[in-house]
C-alpha cells in the first residue's frame, strides 16, 4: 500500500507569485483534502475533493483553488501569493466523503518573501 | 467560527509517567480523531471515535468521546521518549465534512 505523497518538500516564492503543490492520494482511496497549516498551529481545512469535484469548501478565498484529476490525485494552486501564505500545506486522503479517518503526507513548506 | 480548546498546551513528564490532555467545545460533534504530528511529517491518525461514550484503545493510548459530545480525551500510560510530539485533537460537526483542529499539546519528556 502506497501512502500518501506530496511536492514539493519545500518551495520559496516571491509575493504576487503563483504556486501549485501536488498530492498523491494512498492506493484506494478517492477523497483529498488540503489544509494550511502555520506554526504553532494545527491544520486549516482549505477544502476537500471528491471523485473530481470541490465537496467543502473552509474560509480561504478564492485565489486559493484546486484541481483532483482521474487517478485521484491533486493540486492545490494559489494565485497572488501573500506573505501569510506561507505555513506548511498538508494534504490528506481518505475513502468516500463521509470517511473522516484521513491519512496525511508529509506537507509541502511554502515560504513566501 | 467553531473552536476546539485543547489543553494543556504543552507537557513536561518524565519517562514512564501516564499523560492525559482533553479538547472540549461548545458545539456537538458527530466524530472525534486523534493525531500525532512529529517535527517536519504530517499527522498520524492515533484514533478514531464515533459514539458518545466510546472508549477505544491503541496499544498505550486510550481515548474517550465525551458523553455530551462536546469533549474527548486522550491518555498515554507509560510514556515513552517516542511519545514526544504534538497531539491535534479534530472534530467532525454535524452535516458538515470539515473537521475543526484543536492548537495541540506539545509533550516533551524531561530527561
């Protein structure tokens, strides 16, 4: 079984840039979730896919959007990069939108100067 | 928006001690999860909790859904210096998919 997988490790960015993270999703399971994470903090539910589709939605705006493609994997994109932006960006999968037990990568850490 | 307060904020215990932290809310949730986060990993699912008054085990761990569903704990017996970590408590409201994260608690074993 193939846990879930995340990139970059990390990435340094200039404010007004743009940004796409990606995320494989554990073998078998269909549902993602994105979560911003700043230090000292827990996670921040940004929003969930599910089977291709946004299923939940946390209180970001909408420079931050997201993508799942057919194999279930994902990519978070943030647009017009702020300096809040950077925190660690988690990704989880799990299986069925109901399924709350999700497992989590190892993140991707997003600096932004 | 929805709040879980976790607490305590962080723990110093010596090695072998039992350790217990709570998150509690003023709102009612369907479910509660345990995690672990180690320096640099995303959280690890401890344990999952989906009735009132459920009491589940994972090895040395022990957690409680609270019988009002607005609180869960989570003991550790004979700690470990692998135990050190952060512990996220998240919820899960009604209808509602998001699960809401406790701040954690910071366990650090003296040495």
């Amino acid at each position: 079984e193939t846990g879930v997988t995340q990139s970059p490790t990390h990435l340094i960015k200039t404010r007004g840039q743009q940004v796409t993270l990606r995320c494989s999703s554990q073998s078998g399971h269909n549902t993602v979730s994105w979560y911003q994470q700043a230090l000292g903090q827990g996670p921040q539910f940004i929003f969930q896919y599910y089977r291709e589709e946004e299923n939940g939605r946390g209180n970001f705006p909408p420079r931050f959007s997201g993508l799942q493609f057919p194999n279930y994997s994902s990519e978070l994109n943030v647009n017009a990069l702020e300096l809040d932006d950077s925190a660690l960006y988690l990704c989880a999968s799990s299986f069925g939108q109901d399924s709350y037990e999700q497992y989590f990568g190892p993140g991707t850490r997003l600096t932004v100067t | 928006g929805q709040q879980l307060n976790q607490s305590p904020q962080s723990m110093f215990i010596q090695e072998g001690e039992d350790v217990s932290m709570n998150c509690t809310s003023s709102s009612i949730f369907n479910t509660w999860l345990w995690y672990k986060q180690d320096p640099g990993e995303g959280p690890v699912l401890l344990i999952a909790l989906y009735k009132a008054g459920e009491l589940t085990s994972n090895g040395r761990l022990t957690a409680q859904f609270g019988i009002t569903r607005k609180d869960s704990f989570l003991n550790i017996s004979a700690s470990i210096p692998s135990d050190v970590g952060i512990y996220f408590c998240a919820g899960q409201l009604d209808s509602n998919y998001q699960l809401i994260w406790g701040a954690g608690t910071k366990l650090i074993i003296k040495p």
